[in-house]
C-alpha cells in the first residue's frame, strides 16, 4: 500500500515472511529516501544497485544485518560481496562492523558519489 505521510510517501510490500518499504521525503531543504527488507539471499547488491537508479542519491548508508546461520551471513564468512563493497559511481567512505553476541553482526557502510566529491 502507500500513502502520505507529513512532507513524505512510504510504499509497503508485504509477501509472507519478507517486506520492503519504501519512505521518500522531496523537501527543498532536507530530501531524505530510506528503502528497508529483510528479502533473504546472499547479497543485497543488485537490490541496491536497483534502488540506487532511482532515487539517484549523492550519499547512501547500507545497514546489513548479518546471522551466520543465514545465506547471508555465511556469504560475508566467505568473504564474499553481501551489499557491502562496491557500486558505480560512488566511493566508499566509511564502513563499520559491529559484533552484538557471537554469530550476529552489522555492517554499516557510507558511499558519496564521485563527483559529489570532487
């Protein structure tokens, strides 16, 4: 579904156990678009990738949340690309990895893009 909400849109999907959301906030002053899943797999890059093409960002944080018992979690065991490294355009910044009790993680990670750099 989707509606309004004070200065914003939020879209919802809901199948299952999974969902997505959506929120965009278009202000002159502070634009702000947050995207939100928990979609198994073993890496959210395409995803990303997807969600990056549309709203065009100049920065973006992703916020991965890691069990190890997850496809996901045993993907980053394996050193694999979960969301994490790389996307066109834009330039790691900063990347945080967090451990709250063994086999559960977060890994935060901020992106500019290029020429919003320079």
């Amino acid at each position: 579904y989707q509606r309004r909400v004070h200065g914003g849109y939020s879209a919802n999907a809901i199948e299952e156990k999974n969902y997505m959301t959506t929120h965009v906030t278009p202000e002159a002053h502070c634009s702000y678009a947050s995207f939100e899943t928990n979609m198994n797999g073993s890496s959210y890059s395409a995803l990303v990738s997807r969600v990056l093409k549309i709203f065009r960002p100049q920065r973006f944080t992703v916020i991965i949340f890691l069990d190890d018992q997850s496809d996901l979690g045993q993907a980053y065991s394996r050193q694999e690309d979960v969301g994490d490294r790389e996307y066109e355009g834009f330039q790691k910044v900063n990347s945080t990895l967090n451990e709250f009790e063994p086999g559960y993680k977060t890994i935060k990670v901020n992106f500019v893009h290029r020429q919003s750099k320079e």
